[in-house]
C-alpha cells in the first residue's frame, strides 16, 4: 500500500521508527514532512496528510504528534478522512475492521517506539469489515459528516 505520513516536532520520536516500518512491510511511504525536528504546527500536517488519503493519492494515513489528539482532531475535519487515535493493538484493529479508520494518529510522547510499531502493524494489516451491521455504523457516520457540511 502507500502511506501518507506526516508528524510534528512531538510527534518526531517516533517518525523513523513509523517509516522504516512501513518500508520494512514493503508499504510505499509518501512522506509529507517535516523534515527536522523543530517546532511545527500539527494542524499542517494533519491536514497534508488527510487530503492524500481522501484524494487518493495514499491508500492510508499515519500522523504523530505529542499525544496523537491535535492531528486526529484536526485531519477529522478534512470531509472524508477518518482518524483514529491509537495506542493499543485491539484498538488498532477496531478502528480498521468496524470504524473503517483511514488514519491512524499516534503520540510521540505517550507511546514507545516498540509499541507504536505494533499498533501500526495491527491498523496497516488490518482490513474494513463488510458486514452489514457495521456498513451500516459506518454510512451513518457519513451522514453526520454530510449533515453538517457547509
Ligand atoms: C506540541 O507541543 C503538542 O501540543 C502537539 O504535538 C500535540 O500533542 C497536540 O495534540
């Protein structure tokens, strides 16, 4: 698959860690930046990575920042993506199978390196459910997104 990836200066412990293993998985990595550790602002990069995913231009989106709620936050207001905050592999796994997650957010200040790496793999390898019921959850979340476009 590719995958978008974009992190703030929070998010920068772990941006090595997230692109080796996604190359080490054979994903194609589109790296949106930044390119150094100094102080960003998460909403930039929520927001460049979001747009790859609903655009097409990446399959799915990983995003760091401190904590991993600035970028989920801010990609969820990009019509179209749908960012989970994750910080443990059943949950990483449900975002996929049932929410039908397109980002996964992680925190850079909350999470390990050796965990991230796991949860990353359970979200990458993981794949939306089709059963009806959770179609259904799924459309209707839809429906809230397109109730309250402007
Ligand atoms: C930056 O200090 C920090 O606020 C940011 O990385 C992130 O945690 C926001 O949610």
């Amino acid at each position: 698959m590719k995958i978008a990836f974009g992190c703030d200066h929070g998010g920068w412990p772990l941006r090595d860690t997230i692109i080796q293993a996604l190359r080490d998985s054979r994903h194609e990595v589109l790296d949106l930046g930044p390119e150094s550790p100094e102080s960003s602002d998460y909403p930039d990069y929520a927001n460049a990575v979001a747009r790859a995913v609903v655009e097409g231009k990446a399959d799915l989106g990983v995003l760091a920042c401190g904590t991993g709620i600035g970028m989920a936050i801010s990609a969820n207001k990009v019509p179209g993506a749908y960012a989970a905050n994750v910080s443990d592999t059943y949950s990483a796994r449900m975002a996929r199978e049932h929410n039908g997650a397109n980002i996964l957010t992680l925190g850079g200040r909350t999470l390990g390196t050796e965990v991230a790496r796991e949860v990353l793999q359970a979200f990458v390898e993981s794949e939306v459910s089709p059963l009806v019921r959770h179609q259904r959850r799924r459309k209707k979340i839809k429906g809230v997104e397109q109730a309250n476009a402007q």
